[in-house]
C-alpha cells in the first residue's frame, strides 16, 4: 500500500506539472489564459493500466465502503470525487446521475467521494436529493481516498475494472470548465471509457486534465511551525480580501472564515491566488511599487500574498488564538444600499436551465416616473445569484428601440458577483428622466440545477437636484470584423472629449474572446497616458474599475482604447473559431465598448451637463459623429438617449423627431460664448 501511495503520489504531481506548463510569471503571478479546460493526457504518465490498491472510507448512512468489495459485485466501479460546494463540481452531477440511469443494472457502481472535509452536511444530503444521486456517498474528511489515487481535483472521476485496473482518470466530459461553459458536450470521455472498459477494452483516451477545486493532499515532510500563523496574520487578510463573497449569505461558492474552511479548501485558494484569478481583479498594476488609483481595488498587496502562500506552503500553524481579530459582521439587511425608496422588479420570472448555455435575457421596466429623479445610490439584486453571471440596466426613451439600446451612453447600473451597489458621494447622481423606462440585460450561467430569477433594481434618490450629474460615454466599435482563427486581433475605438471633464470610473466590454482591453488618453499636446490596462479580460468578471481621485481631462483630448480578441481554436471559450465574429448582443457574437463614468468639470447644477456641447459648432460636430449610430448623417431622439435629450429637442428646430447637421449648425452660430471650449 506505501508503494502504491507513492506511485499515485508521483502520477499526482507529474499531472499538476503538466496542467501548469508553460505558465509565463511576472512578478510571482500567472499569465496564462484565465480559462481552463480539460485535455488530454498520455496514459502511461497518469497512470493508466496500475492496479488501485484498497479503499475504503464511511458512506453517508454510516457503512463501510471498501473497493474490494465492490469490485467483487460489479464489472466496473467509478470513483467519482465531488463537491456541493465547488461549482464546476456541480455542474457535471447531472452526467453523472445520467451515467448512473444509463448503466443501472448493467453492472456499474458509481461511488461518489467528497474530500472537502467543511462541506455541510445539509448541502451534501440536498445535493443528492435534488439530482437523484443513487450510488454510494463517501466522506473523505482525512483525504485517505484522494490521496491513494492521487486525485488532483474534485471534479476528478476514476474507472476502475473488476481486476483493479485503472483503466481512466480525469475529467467527466468537456461541457464545463474554469471561465466557460459549452451548450452540451463534445466529448464524454468518462461515458466512452465505461463503455469501453465493459466491453474489456481500453479507452482511447485513458485520461485527461479535470479543471476543479484542486484538492491538496498530505506531503511528506510539511513545516511544522511558520512566522505566519492562522490567527495572526492569514485571517485578517481573508476577512479583507476575501470574506464579502466567502461566508454564509455571501455569493461565493464556499465559506472561508474558520481555519478549518481555509484547510480544506487549501489547493484551490493557492491555484486562484497564484493565478491571479482570485480575488477578482484585472487591472495592471504599472510601475512597480507604484499605488493603484481606484479605489475598489481587490487585487492581495503583494506583502499579503506572500504570507498567504508562505502559511499554505509552511504547514499552515493555527498560532496563538489570543491573537484572533474580531469576527467580521456583515449587515443582515437585505439591500446593501440601505431600504430603497422605489423597487423595480423585472416583470417575469426568467427559466434558468440546469445545464448548458443561454443567451442573453432581456425585460422593460416601466418607471412610471411623472418627474425627473436623482438616484444617489442604486443596487441590483438576483433571487438566483448563484446562476447570474451578470447584469446590466439601461435607461430607455419612452418611444425608444430597444434593440439599439444597449451599448451606449444609456448604461445605468450594474450587476457582478461580488460588486451589486454603487453608492455616490453627496453631490453626486444619475439622473432619470420622467417617463423612462428601464431595460434589463440578464445573462445567466447554468450550475447544474434548474431554477427561476427574479432580478430586482433598488434606487435611493438625492433630496434635490446634485452639484454633479454622473453621466455615462462609452468608446465604441460596432464595425469590427474579427476573421476565423485569430488568436491576436486587435481592434480600437475613440471618444473625443468636446468639453472638460473629470472621469470617475471605467469598465470595458468584451464577450468570450475578448483578450485585453486598455484606455490611453491621447492629450491635444500629443501627451498619451494609460489611463486602465486589462492585460487578461475575463467575461466571467463585469468589473468597473472606480477612480479613487477624479482624472480631469481637457477639451480636446480623446480617450482611446485598444481591445484584442481571441478567436483562434487555443480559446477554449470560443464557440466557433472557424466564421467571421462582428458585433453582435449575444456572446456568441462580440462586443467592444469602453464605457466610462464622468461628470462635466463644474460647480453648478445643470439640467442636463450636455449643455456646454451647445456652445460650439465644433463641439456639435464630434457629439453627432458620436451619436450618429447608424450612419445616416441625422440623430434620432432614441440615438440621443436621455442624456441628451434635453440638448436633442432644442436642436430638432422642425419636431420631425431628428437632428440634422444644419440644424446643429443654426442654433451653434446663435449661442453667445461662456468663456467654455
């Protein structure tokens, strides 16, 4: 048994080693591609064709389960590793109780085994319920199982024949994977493998990666003691950096507030921390050393990195509990912002399916606004978090094109796992217009478990009209065309900046090829900043970037940014590397906007901080280019949006519903100068 221990042991390592190769590390931090499927291995190096030595571990009604014994009654047995609490674990137990109907009787045991030692028990018993889980559940708590079969993940599953062969390892099939999810599966390797291995052949693949929760099993020679120890150090970084999604009540897959959640969950914490994955942020530092400017900065400070690691590495000491920080106390209220004064709920229930993929969803609010409102603070909120991948609200005209709607100055709020509210300082908010409506964006992320949301948005109003009004632009390109295969297509877009402004917040748009995202200022001087730099865009992470300072920028200047896409086969996100992606709402299509928050550099209240554009001609010309989406050489009151459409019915000198170029022109040469550019 030592023998075969140290066999798998070895096969263990030799396939992380692989699952890790070729990773290029700045500074200590991976840059490899953020999504992660599973792929083929060489069998021989993972083992294949060994015999599994005893296992055995206490099922969930108390008995004894040994391998021996059940190879005895069956032809084949698989060992599948899971997890309630690992969400790519999840999402594959619908194949599995598949497996289960399509072998029962013929001679297959499935025998799940869960070496997360802090999963609940309540989630545990749910989770078989709700999917119908037939086979025999094991607790691993001592990792004795894992670490016989040097199981690297647990979304892992072994085929084991009756002799105790190991005939296949790896993944379950190909649907799901770290940052993407396919509409069904394109290979069903362990279904394939069973078949095979009834038929007494080998499986033409033998085995595969398992992207998962990376479980970490017991090393020899371990540090006992460290400098850094639980109590006083390693839990108050993860109440900072962690905790707001990893507690009970918060959206995060697995708790991580007792010694005990962090123990158990070790592997996978040091494989996102490592890979920059977690906690969410994708924003380039730049100059070494040098400070972040935003605010909402989640990204570990590089000291706390290297303890987290030095304590996951150096036997992770409990250490003195007199040490312990306060427990972290979250608000039990239901919204983040506080109670609403209005509550906008979209008008029905969305079916979110349990497996595959879904395209965007899309609802309209009406407001039922009878003046102009100033929203000081808003929050959007799922009923079905676990499955929202995002959400993004829009302000509709009342006699708006909703198809032209989203993508535009007209984003309003949004939604993300772990960023929900945004609360403005005094002076500041967004204006809604009377008579508004709202139209809500939803793009949902199948967890394995079929269920209904209900998206709701809360609002807090301003008591009076705000010295600021938070306004949105976006830079944007609708006339890309990236080819078939493209692994480095780039593609830019420009905002010129008619007025002085002080912008507050970024956040750029991609879909699943999006690669890297970055806005420059380009200065009238000829001067140019990077101003945000995403050097690995991630669609699963809708993050806005929030200034901790406002960026003044001058009239003149532009805001230029640079977006590369990935449409080659190497992006295992990629639904179709061989046709032609342009624009489209889908994800199956793409997108390009950098949005960015601003408010006009001023003192005063302004109905509307369009209206120092009217104060030139020049100022008109770059605002109707802008504005002008389809082409025409006109802008219609749906292309103004409401942030304009104050500006959009001074300029419709004829009420036909359209400005044109002349009209512009006209009411330009009759305004008196300021003292504004």
């Amino acid at each position: 048994m030592a023998q075969e221990l140290n066999d798998y042991t070895d096969m263990r390592t030799g396939i992380l080693s692989f699952m890790v190769a070729g990773q290029l590390l700045s500074g200590g931090i991976a840059v490899e591609p953020l999504q992660e499927a599973a792929r083929p291995l060489a069998a021989g190096e993972a083992g294949i064709g060994r015999m599994v030595g005893e296992l055995e571990g206490v099922d969930a009604a108390g008995g004894l389960w040994r391998l021996s014994e059940s190879v005895q009654k069956s032809r084949v047995v698989v060992v599948a590793f899971t997890s309630p609490t690992c969400p790519l674990s999840a999402k594959q137990l619908p194949a599995l109780a598949a497996l289960e109907k399509e072998f029962s009787g013929g001679g297959v045991e499935v025998v799940y085994v869960n070496p997360v030692a802090s999963d609940p028990e309540a989630a545990v018993a749910e989770s078989r319920r709700v999917h119908g889980l037939a086979g025999r559940y094991v607790r691993d708590a001592g990792l004795k199982v894992a670490a016989a079969l040097g199981a690297a993940s647990t979304t892992e599953v072994f085929v084991i024949d009756a002799a105790r062969t190991l005939t296949y390892r790896g993944a379950v099939d190909d649907q799901h994977g770290i940052g993407f999810v396919r509409e069904e599966a394109g290979n069903r390797w362990l279904r394939d493998a069973v078949r095979e291995t009834l038929a007494g052949r080998r499986p033409r693949i033998g085995a595969t990666t398992a992207p998962g929760c990376v479980l970490e099993l017991p090393q020899k020679g371990e540090v006992a003691a460290s400098a850094v120890t639980w109590h006083g150090r390693v839990s108050r970084l993860v109440q900072v950096h962690c905790q707001e999604c990893h507690r009970d009540g918060g959206i995060g897959p697995f708790p991580l507030v007792t010694m005990d959640d962090m123990v158990s969950h070790a592997g996978m914490v040091r494989k996102v921390v490592t890979k920059g994955l977690m906690p969410p942020w994708f924003a380039a530092r730049g100059e070494v050393g040098g400070h972040s400017p935003f605010m909402n900065d989640r990204s570990l400070p590089e000291s706390d990195r290297v303890a987290l690691l030095a304590w996951l590495d150096g036997g992770k000491p409990e250490g003195d509990v007199r040490e312990a920080p306060l427990p972290r106390r979250w608000a039990d209220a239901e919204w983040l912002i506080g109670p609403p004064d209005v509550v906008y709920e979209i008008p029905r229930e969305v079916e979110v399916k349990a497996t595959g993929k879904m395209g965007y969803v899309h609802q309209v609010v009406e407001t039922g606004l009878e003046e102009d409102r100033w929203v000081q603070a808003l929050e959007v909120l799922p009923s079905a978090r676990a499955q929202v991948h995002h959400v993004l609200v829009f302000v509709m005209a009342a006699d708006a094109d909703r198809r032209r709607v989203a993508g535009g100055d007209n984003f309003f709020a949004a939604y993300v796992p772990g960023s929900s509210s945004m609360i403005y300082p005094e002076g500041y908010a967004k204006k809604l217009p009377k008579g508004s409506k709202l139209l809500f964006q939803l793009h949902y992320t199948p967890t394995g478990v079929a269920t209904v949301d209900r998206t709701r948005l809360g609002l807090r109003f301003a008591s009076g009209r705000p010295r600021h009004e938070v306004l949105v632009a976006a830079a944007k390109n609708v006339t890309f065309a990236i080819p078939p295969g493209a692994a480095e297509h780039v593609e830019r877009a420009v905002l010129p900046v008619p007025f002085e402004a002080d912008v507050l917040a970024f956040m750029p748009h991609m879909h699943v090829r999006g690669k890297s995202f970055r806005y420059e200022l380009a200065e009238s001087g000829g001067g140019r900043k990077v101003l945000l730099d995403v050097p690995r865009y991630d669609f699963n992470w809708q993050l806005l970037y929030r200034l901790a300072e406002p960026l003044r920028v001058k009239a003149g200047s532009r805001i230029e940014v640079t977006a590369a896409f990935d449409n080659s086969s190497g992006n295992p996100a990629n639904p179709d590397p061989g046709r032609t992606v342009r624009w489209g709402e889908q994800t199956d299509q793409e997108m390009l906007l950098g949005y960015l928050e601003y408010v006009v550099a001023s003192g005063e209240a302004k109905a509307s901080a369009a209206e120092p554009l009217r104060l030139t001609g020049k100022a008109l010309g770059l605002l109707g280019k802008r504005l002008d989406r389809d082409g025409d050489g006109r802008v219609s009151a749906a292309e103004a949006g409401t942030g304009f459409a104050e500006l959009h019915a001074r300029l419709d000198a004829d009420g036909d519903g359209y400005v044109t170029g002349e009209e512009a022109r006209r009411v330009a040469r009759t305004q008196q100068p300021s003292g504004r550019p």
